[in-house]
C-alpha cells in the first residue's frame, strides 16, 4: 500500500484504506469489489500490511518465555491434582510423583514470568492491587497461593528422610498431615491455575486468541492434565499408574475437542492450520494420539509407558507453543484484525450483499 501525498485529509486517506478492505473482502465472498457509493473500485487489491505504514494491531511483547510459562503453570497444575488423587486413593509413589511435579511446574512458571517481567521487583508490584475483573492480577494471586501449598506438600515428603527421635522426629511425625492439607489445598486451586492463562490470552486483541475464548481454557485443562499424566507414567512406580491411563484418555478428549473448535473459527483461525504455529498443532496432536495410545497399552511395559509418557509431555509443550505462535501470527498480520471487523459490523446493519457491493 504506498503512502498518499502529505497535504491530502486524513478522512481521505481511511476512506481509501476502507475502500481496500471491501474490495478484498468482496474478492474473499467471490465478488467483485465495489466502493461505498457502488462505484467499481479502481485501486490495487489490498495486501493488508498496514495502514500507510502504521501496523494495524500492535503485536505482544512477549517473548517466548511466555509460552514456557504456559506449559510449566499447567504441568504444576495437572501434578498437583495427581498428586491429591493419589494421597486419597492411597498411591503413596505417585502421590510424591504429583506433588514433586506441581513444585517443579511452580517454580519454572515464576522464573519464566519474572524473567519475562525483566525485574522480580515488578512482580511483587502487581500483588499491590487485586482486580477480579483482570484475568493477569487474579492469575498472579493463584500463582501466589499455589506455590506455597505446592512447596510444603512437597517438601513433607522428605519426612521419611529425617531421625525418629528429638525436634527432628517430631517434625517427622507432624509433616505428613501438614503436607495433607496443604497438598488438598493446593489442589483446589489447581483448576484456575490449569485454565486462566487460556482467559488471559483470550481477554487480549489477538484476534485469533480472542476469538478463542470459548475454547482456550479446556485446550489447555486437557494439555495440563496430559502432561502431568505423561511425568507420571515416566516417574512414578508402574503399580500405582492405572489412573494415569484413564486421566491420559480424558484430557486428550478435552483437548481434541477444543482444538477442533479452534480451528473452525473461520478466518481467525486459519494461524492454527496453517505457517509455524499450524504445524505446531498438528505435532502436538500426533504426539497427544500417539501417547495415549502407548499409555493405554503400557500395563505389562515400563519402557512403553515412559514412551507414552514422554509423547504426552511433548504434546502439550508443542500445543502451548503452537497457541501462542498463532496468535503472535495474527497480530503481525492485519488481515485478522480487518475483515472480521467489518464482516462484523456488516451483520450488526444488516446489510444485504448487493448494500456490501458483493
């Protein structure tokens, strides 16, 4: 789109900009474009890389960083769930499997956030205020809560570890149900910390996460679950593993389902089939089918159940990422941003094909 002569009114110059975008909309329905008044448009079709040289939507900041901390903050939550399955259904391997993993998940996710935050003091800042309506402040104050219940439910599993006798024995009696509660309870905010980064991303601009809001949040409840699954099946004793098989089938079902929908959005979600985050995707549900298939036929086998395992935690790092490259993708590129708008505001009018000039 070339730049138009400096003295002519900026009214003008959107016009001719709007103008652009009806022609290529039309071209997308198989139309001809015309302009508002009906006239045949006369100007070149719109490659919609900027409005005279500005960028329509200004892309995140974020770094890939982000992405990690996508999939650390739900493996902590998927572990920290297992961990309370196994501590009520009397698993006590997988049970440490879980709460090590939730700790784990926790601490990478803060050092991912803080290290994308570039000074720790920054986070610390955003805990001055809590807003029940910005789905960053509540998600700080869950990742506030969990961490401490994730660390002492774990740290409690060193209490074997510890003499039977004097202030250390008595600590070594007192931590198992301190770890108990703390465990539960860490479980309880499990849940929110699995799916609010699928609100939070949702609540941004980026046309391809915003659109997706209804689908975000079990997206990443079936990868969380997946991949914690998957640590399990690598880690803990494969007596205790049953669960993991039947949790592997459930969170995979969840995922599938609202991936599909992702990619059913119509143009917004054209970044999850198609370029870098498209094939992202795709690996992410091969390696997801092929997971929970080796999982549910890795009874009698530690080596295919660690496969399994490894596939699952593979598919949801390749999913997190595959989500936030398809949504950096649709910020970079105006199109996104452009047509839904005004295939938006035509349905608000009403207006009829021929009113549209297509």
């Amino acid at each position: 789109m070339t730049d138009s002569p400096p003295n002519e009114p900026a009214g003008a110059r959107f016009r001719e900009f709007q103008d652009r975008v009806d022609q290529a909309v039309g071209q997308r329905r198989g139309g001809r474009g015309r302009g508002h008044d009906g006239e045949q448009l006369t100007v070149p079709v719109a490659d919609f890389t900027s409005y005279y040289g500005r960028p329509i939507l200004k892309p995140p900041v974020w770094k890939h960083d982000i992405a990690g901390y996508l999939f650390t903050g739900g493996l902590a939550a998927g572990g920290a769930l297992i961990g309370a399955g196994a501590q009520l259904t009397g698993r006590p391997g997988l049970r440490q499997v879980g709460r090590w993993t939730a700790l784990g998940g926790v601490t990478a996710s803060a050092y991912l956030l803080v290290h994308d935050l570039g000074r720790p003091a920054r986070f610390h800042h955003m805990l001055r205020v809590a807003k029940l309506t910005s789905p960053m402040s509540v998600g700080t104050w869950i990742l506030t809560v969990f961490g401490p219940l994730a660390g002492v439910a774990a740290i409690t599993e060193l209490a074997p570890r510890l003499p039977q006798h004097g202030v250390l024995g008595l600590a070594r009696r007192l931590m198992p149900p301190v770890g108990n509660v703390a465990g539960l309870a860490a479980a309880a905010t499990a849940p929110a910390l699995a799916t609010y980064t699928g609100v939070l991303l949702a609540d941004t601009a980026v046309p391809s996460w915003h659109d997706a809001y209804p689908s975000l949040p079990f997206v990443f409840a079936g990868s969380a679950l997946a991949a914690a699954a998957g640590v399990g099946l690598i880690a803990a004793p494969a007596v205790e593993t049953a669960p993991l098989r039947r949790l592997a089938l459930a969170a995979a079902t969840t995922e599938v389902v609202g991936g599909r929908r992702l990619e059913r959005m119509g143009l917004t979600g054209e970044p999850y089939t198609q370029g870098r985050s498209g094939r992202l995707i795709r690996a992410g549900r091969v390696l997801l089918g092929v997971g929970t298939v080796a999982a549910l036929f890795s009874r009698r086998s530690r080596m295919l159940s660690a496969l399994s395992g490894a596939a699952l935690v593979a598919s949801s790092v390749a999913t997190r990422f595959g989500v936030f490259e398809a949504g950096m993708a649709s910020a970079r590129d105006p199109k996104y941003t452009v047509v839904p708008q005004r295939e938006r505001r035509d349905r608000r009018e009403g207006r009829s094909p021929a009113e549209k000039g297509t």
